[in-house]
C-alpha cells in the first residue's frame, strides 16, 4: 500500500488496482463513473488481464477514461466504439476489448454499431452506462430519460407524445439470438454495486473463454445535469429508474444452454 | 508474373493483397461491389480479415480499430459511401493511422447515379472531413496502374501514419484490362511501429509488431493510446503543425504526373487525370496525325498537386492557353488554375454525372481552341 507503513498486525483490506492511475479524476462529486471504472480496473487485475487488454473511449463524460484505467486504448467518435473494437478485435483475437459507453453515444448516435456489433456476436466487452441524460454537453435529454424528466432540451419535462418512452437496451439487445451475456445492474447502493462488480467480472471472464458479445449496462447517476445532491440523486435513481429498467439478467448462454438441455 | 486480364476493382483487391493487406472491410455500393466480392473469397485463403459491415460509417471505424493493431487495413467504396466515411477519416488522420481508401467515383451530389464521374475530386483533394487534414490522394488511369498506385499506398500510408485515398472512376473500376503483378511488392524499409496496440505483456515496447504507434496492451510499459483529442488548444495547434509538416514533405517528395508528347511545337497543354486523360492520349495522338502537335500534363498524386511541375510547363514561350479536361465540373481546374498563377489563360472543358467525353467532343473543342486561342470551350460546341 503506496505510503503506508505496516504493523505486522495490520492487514492489508482495500488498495488501488493496479490497473487504476492514481489520478484525480474530472468526474463530479457524487457521479457513479469512478465506482464503475474501479470496478472494471478491479476485474482486469483479477483475471491478470492488463498487458493484454483494450480499451475503448466513447464522446461523452468518459472520454477520458485513457487517463484513469491503465491499458492500451482508443477513442473512438460518438456511438462508434464497438465499430473500433471490431476492426481490432478481428485482427487481435488474443486480446481483451472493451468499450465504455454512455446512454447518447450507445442508444442514439450508436444504435447501428451497437445493434450489429452484438449481433455479429463480436468477442468483446460493452459496459453501457445509463444514466437518462446528455452529461458532457451539459444535460440534453436522451434516448434513456424518464418521462416527465426534464433537461436543458426538454426543460419541462420528456414529453412521450413528441419523443416516445425510454429505450430499453438490455432488452432491446437480449432479443438477439447472438450475444453471450446481458445483465443490468445499478451502482447507488454498495449491494448493487457488489453484485455490478459480478456481473462485469462475468462478462470480461466469458470474453477471455472465447465467447461472444457481453454487455452490461450500469444505471448510474449524474447530479450535477439532474440538478440534485447526491444522496437524492441515488434515491431518484432507484424510484425512478429501477421500476422502468428493471435490474437482473437479461440473457446468459449458460443459462439458455442449460435450459436448452432440460427441454 | 504474366499478364492476366482482370476487371480494375479486382485487380485492385489482388494488389492489396500483394501489398500486403491483411484486413478488409465493406459495404456494397455499385460500381465497386466487386472489391468485396472478390475479396471475400481470397482473403480468407490468405489469412486475413474480411468483414462486411452494417455501414460506410461504421466500416470506416472498423477500419480506425483495426489500424490500430498496425496491420495494414484498406475498404473500397464509392462516392456516397465515401461520404459517410469522412468522419473515421477525420479521425484516422487526427490520430495519425495509416489506412487505404479506394473511391470508385460515381456521379454526385446526392445519390446521383452510377456511372463514372471525377466530382470527388474537392472532396479528396481538399478533405471531406473536418480539420486541418490532407489524404494522400492517388488517380490510376489504366488498370495496370490502379495496381501500382495500390500497392503503392500501403507504403506511403506506413511511411506518412496518414490515410491514403486511390480515387478512379467508374470506367477504372469496371473496364478490363491485361495486368502483371510483381511476384513480391518490393518497397523500402519503413520506421517500426511502436505506436500500435498490442498488449505489452512480456515484450519490449520498441519492437512490437513494424508500425511505431499500434496498440498493444501495457503491461510492463506505458499504455499506448491512440486519440485525436487535445481540448488544450495548444496542444492541438501542435498536433495540427505536426501534421502541417507530414504535407509539405509530402509536396517535397510525394509528387506524381506524368507528361505526354510535350514538345516545344506545342501551343495548347491539356491537363487532365484518370480515364479522362486516356482519352485525351487518344485525341492527341489523331491531331498529331493531322500534323497539329498537343501535350499532355497528367497529375497522378492529386495530393500533393504537382504545381511546380505544371507551372513550368504552362509558362513556356509556345504555350498559348491551358485547357483542363475533367469528368466533374471545374474541380481540378481550381488546382490548376492556382498552380499556374496567371501565367497563361486556364479554361475548362467537362461533362460530369456519368457523361464522358468522347475522343470527337474533346478533338472539336481543341481544334476550335487552336484555330482561335481567345475561344472559350462549353458545353453546348
């Protein structure tokens, strides 16, 4: 542990992974995203993956995700992420790809890439954070906002007669015949965010036994463009966006295999 | 290697190969579909990758990714879906890849129609993307030459880390001809490519692959990052010289042409590329025959233009007027216009949205143009 002298009756409990720089990040206080890029530098070092892992940046607030999580990476442009990991991936079976993606990039300017990346069963790893807004730009509404959520673009709220009612990814993606995995979990309470920390280290472990596309898509939070502290923030999220993304698995191949077998 | 006779887009495909090309990526669009076809049928004997994507706007990112593994990587296309490539070019030109793109050009704007047309010259030449950018720009007017210019790409987009675009016209693309192929592509050594991603793990970072930038995988180094984002704007003004610089060594040492029976008896000089100045070979040749003496100065790098070169051809003392010949309407005329700087009267001749030129419409604005040097050539004769 960097600094810390050890008693030998002290224990070491928590440390950085080494797959984290020990950076301060440009997150907001009480945004999610640096629970999730600590979870996914956790899992990297557990399956001892680093020296052979890719990562891919989206446009958006984890554009610099290059700079908090130590591996190879690639920015791609907004909502095209899976197009890159594919052309790398086919070239580099041997490695680890991922790509980090909010909910405009993936489920409005990256429908296609993402819709054909999953259905080609593309051997990578997509972690699709969700959390109902534009935050880069600065709060415009997205594919994912709640009804009646407002937003700089829809200041009195999502109107569902002029814009339709949330994309469900997960679902919409699980319909799919190809993808290996799908779960939604969220990150605004520490049980969810120890059974998050599972499903993505499910999902990069599929992607090193060779299978096909996995994606988990991660409800998280931005206080900052849904004008609330924190802690309301956590309890916005799991009143109102748990109910309408309901968290679980999705699609699992061992599950439908397994299911396969019985029938 | 005898010569075999071969369809242009296909002999493109095959020398790809022969350049060593190890990954392909597609969308069809006439009239270059047959690039795919063939390819997916031969990439798989030698080893590479094939995929057909679901766009134009997402094979151009597959093309970014795949770039960064420092294989070479190329995708054909033809005017509208190079349009929707312009983004991923952008972006391979901001992050410094090499990639190939083959435009096949068709009629434009919009979906235009399919017949063969020069009308992407602007956005080749001047980049159809946003930022302070150049492809490198190459146009074959013979199948044999698509095959060399081809070949020639991979080397130069190693060379430079920048995106390289063949553009010909339909007729190349589609016309057959007797081609030869070296039996190995000869090309000088390139730098190493330290820059690609391919996971350190074990391996010293200096020697990964050939390609200095590829991406790895970091263990044991430093991650290598592959990125064309600088919110500094210092540092993007740094990014951008530095790519200022790749262009003018280019100008220096990157241009191509060519010139056909330029003599001093000359009193017009044509300029013109692709198949377009195939036919003006022709024409020349049938007034040479008629005793009237016409040369041709045929740009084979569009990027970098070879001005100079033109320059001192237009201002000799028995060069009364320039007349630039194209399939598009007065694109490569600005180029001209601007490499000649007043010296000599530059006028245009072209059809465009798959009309092309016959050797007659071309011979009657020339004839008209030497018997009268103030003649201003249209459309209507």
């Amino acid at each position: 542990m960097k600094g810390v002298a050890m008693n030998n009756n002290e224990k070491t409990l928590f440390t950085r992974p080494e797959a984290l720089v020990d950076v301060v990040t440009h997150y907001c206080p009480g945004c999610t995203h640096g629970v999730i890029h600590r979870q996914v530098a956790e899992v990297i070092d557990e399956l001892g993956i680093r020296g052979r892992t890719v990562g891919v940046a989206p446009v958006g607030c984890s554009v610099f995700m290059y700079n908090y999580v130590k591996t190879d990476f690639m920015e791609a442009a907004h909502g095209r992420a899976p197009a890159l990991a594919t052309g790398f991936k086919r070239f580099r079976p041997d490695m680890i790809v991922f790509t980090y993606q909010g909910d405009g990039d993936l489920a409005s300017i990256g429908t296609a890439e993402i819709v054909h990346a999953a259905n080609r069963g593309e051997k990578i790893t997509t972690i699709f954070v969700n959390n109902a807004i534009y935050g880069m730009t600065g709060g415009q509404m997205a594919p994912t906002t709640m009804p009646g959520q407002p937003t700089t673009t829809c200041p009195f709220g999502r109107d569902v007669n002029l814009t339709g009612y949330p994309i469900r990814v997960a679902e919409l993606l699980a319909t799919l015949k190809t993808p290996a995995y799908i779960e939604r979990v969220a990150v605004h309470t520490p049980f969810h965010i120890i059974r998050a920390k599972r499903a993505l280290k499910k999902a990069f472990t599929y992607q090193v036994e060779n299978r096909c596309f996995t994606l988990i898509e991660v409800l998280s939070t931005c206080p900052t463009n849904w004008g609330k502290t924190p802690q309301e923030s956590t309890q916005w999220l799991e009143e109102n966006m748990v109910p309408y993304y309901p968290l679980g698995c999705y699609k699992d191949c061992e599950k439908v295999e397994a299911s396969d077998a019985a029938v | 290697m005898a010569k075999i006779l071969m369809k242009g887009n296909e002999a493109i495909a095959e020398a790809a190969l022969k350049a060593g090309a190890h990954g392909y990526f597609c969308y069809p669009i006439t009239p270059q579909t047959e690039v795919a076809e063939y390819l997916s049928r031969r990439m798989p004997e030698v080893g590479g990758v094939f995929l057909q994507g679901e766009s134009e706007v997402a094979v151009g990112n597959m093309l970014y990714g795949a770039a960064s593994t420092g294989k070479r990587v190329f995708t054909s296309s033809s005017s509208p879906g190079i349009s929707l490539m312009q983004e991923a070019i952008s972006y391979i030109a901001g992050a410094q890849l090499p990639a190939v793109f083959v435009n096949i050009m068709r009629g434009g704007p919009g979906l235009g129609g399919i017949l063969p047309a020069q009308s992407d010259y602007f956005q080749a030449v001047k980049a159809g993307g946003h930022g302070d950018y150049h492809l490198l720009v190459l146009a074959p007017s013979t199948v044999q030459e698509a095959v060399d210019l081809t070949m020639l790409a991979f080397h130069l987009a190693d060379k430079y880390r920048n995106p390289v675009m063949i553009i010909g016209d339909g007729m190349i693309g589609q016309m057959m001809e007797a081609v030869e192929f070296p039996d190995k592509y000869e090309e000088p050594e390139l730098p190493a490519k330290d820059w690609a991603l391919t996971g350190a793990k074990d391996r010293d970072p200096q020697v990964l692959d050939s390609k200095y930038w590829a991406l790895t995988g970091a263990e044991g180094r430093d991650p290598n990052i592959i990125n064309s984002l600088y919110l500094d704007p210092v540092k993007l003004d740094d990014n951008s010289w530095i790519l200022h610089e790749k262009y003018e060594t280019m100008k220096r040492d990157e241009v191509r042409f060519e010139k056909y029976k330029i003599s001093s008896d000359n009193r017009l000089l044509i300029v013109s590329y692709g198949t377009m100045a195939r036919i003006c070979e022709t024409v020349i040749d049938e007034l040479a025959s008629e005793g009237v003496s016409v040369g041709l100065f045929r740009p084979i790098s569009l990027f970098p233009y070879p001005a100079k070169q033109l320059r001192e051809e237009a201002q000799k003392k028995n060069i009364e007027n320039v007349l630039v010949i194209e399939m598009s309407i007065a694109q490569m005329f600005e180029d001209a216009e601007r490499a000649i700087l007043g010296a000599k009267p530059v006028k245009f001749y072209g059809r465009t949205g798959g009309v092309v030129p016959t050797p007659d419409d071309v011979k009657l604005r020339i004839q008209k143009l030497i018997e009268n040097p103030s003649y201003q050539p249209s459309r209507e004769a």
